[in-house]
C-alpha cells in the first residue's frame, strides 16, 4: 500500500491509510438526490482529527442512501489483511465502499459494519470479505476485488430507517494478514523478501536494505547445522561487497542476490 498520507495511529493500527480532520484530503458527498431522492450527507472535518458523517436519511421519492467519498490513488494494498476502523457511531450500520475506478456509478466493492451509539469502538473489515454491489443488491457474478487497485473509499448509510445520523471517524489504517514468524533458515530468507518487497516498491529501498541486512545477520549468527559454513562465508563476502555502495537501490538489490545466494545453498 502507497503511503504518503500519515495519521498517528498510537497502538490501533500497523500502519495508516489517510490523514483525517482538516489535512485530510478531499470529501464528497454523494447522495440519493442523484436520483431523485431527497436525503442530506455531509463531509466535516473536525480540529480534533475527525471526520464527521452527518445528515439525515429520507425515504422520500425512491431515496434512501447517503455518502461521502474520498479518492487517491494512495488507497492501493500491496498486500492482504483488513482495513480497520476507528469510530464513534450512532447505533446504526453503515457500509466501507471501495471503489477501482473514480466513474464506476453505482458499482463499488461493500461491507457492512455496526455502530454502537455515542461509543468508540475498532472494526476490522477484511479485504477478502468486500463484496461487488450496484444499486444496493451483491451481484452474484462479478470480479473480486482487487485491492491494487482501489482508488476511492467511502462510507454510506443506507439502514431504510430515515431520520439524524451520525458517524465520527476517527482513524482509518491497515493491518497486513499476520505471518508466522521464521523456525528455519529458509523461513527467514523468504520472510525477510515478503517484508522487503513491498518496501521496495512504494519507494522506500532504505528500510528494505534494512530487511534484508538484518536476515543476513540473522543467518550468520545460526549454529552451523542450520546454515552450513560456506553459506555463511558467502553472507559474509556479499555484506563486505556492498559495505561502499551509496544508492540505497543498488544495496537493496545487492542484498536481495545474497539471500536468493544463501537459500540456494542450504
């Protein structure tokens, strides 16, 4: 997931997906009165680093949902796990949109989920559970989401029960689905490339340099039953090879080959 929009998270969340409350980027509304209907939602960032949802959902003229939205291209997952939620609700459930293109109309990717009135509560929405909707009803055949792709984000009331609503969000974030943690040699080497790549590939080849580096060492320092004394002569060789490189792309890349080199040789 591209991150460029960062909101402190304290311990909620491993990493943020956007800022909120008044650097946050641009809300939209988008309600039944595109066809017809007459309910009012709105957008407002709060000084506190909320995003308020607030109207008021009228069944009037076929109506019956309200929205807002958000778009940036900074909403893309790299990788599995679930978008988790802080918020202060109202009661009543809501629905997390996801869109893969911004002029998809009424198609977006749902899931539902409840609110407790006037309580902070965390939600976690797995990404395997959105599921493909149009105008209110899952369509049975449709592609999965693919969380690359995703590009706009929102959130939509659309309970039948008309009359106030609010929700306060107060953080938006992503927990990556949880690996098991490393008991060989190997374990560790194909580890330490599922953290580093991802790192890699939104920019950021210093901390995967990191990564790697540390499963080098990690491989050195095991007894020589796990990793053999050639292969650990060989980390070395490769770490002392690099010790002058000052693009950190090359370094990352120069590590990368030292631990496809080491798997290889175990």
């Amino acid at each position: 997931m591209k991150l460029t929009m960062l909101l402190p998270m304290t311990s909620l969340l491993s990493t943020s997906v956007m800022a909120l409350g008044p650097a946050s980027p641009d809300w939209y509304a988008v309600n039944d009165g595109v066809m017809g209907g007459r309910s009012a939602g709105s957008a407002i960032p709060l000084d506190d680093g909320v995003i308020r949802f607030e109207g008021t959902l009228s069944l009037e003229n076929n109506g019956g949902f309200a929205s807002i939205r958000a778009d940036s291209p900074e909403f893309a997952f790299d990788q599995d796990g679930q978008i988790v939620l802080r918020v202060r609700g109202d009661g009543r459930a809501y629905t997390l949109d996801l869109r893969t293109a911004r002029r998809q109309g009424a198609f977006s990717y749902k899931q539902a989920f409840e609110t407790k009135a006037d309580e902070i509560t965390d939600i976690r929405l797995p990404l395997s559970r959105f599921r493909a909707t149009a105008f209110g009803r899952q369509m049975p055949v449709a592609t999965p989401l693919d969380p690359a792709k995703v590009v706009s984000l929102g959130f939509m009331l659309a309970d039948g029960q008309p009359g106030a609503f609010r929700l306060d969000v107060l953080a938006i974030g992503f927990e990556p689905t949880a690996i098991p943690l490393a008991d060989t040699p190997a374990g560790l080497i194909d580890l330490a490339i599922h953290h580093g790549v991802p790192l890699f590939n939104r920019g950021d080849a210093d901390a995967c340099a990191a990564v790697y580096a540390t499963a080098l060492h990690a491989l050195i320092l095991m007894p020589d039953t796990m990793v053999p004394p050639e292969v650990k002569a060989r980390i070395v060789e490769d770490i002392r090879a690099l010790e002058g490189e000052v693009n950190v792309q090359t370094r990352a890349w120069g590590l990368r080959h030292a631990l496809d080199r080491a798997r290889a040789g175990l």
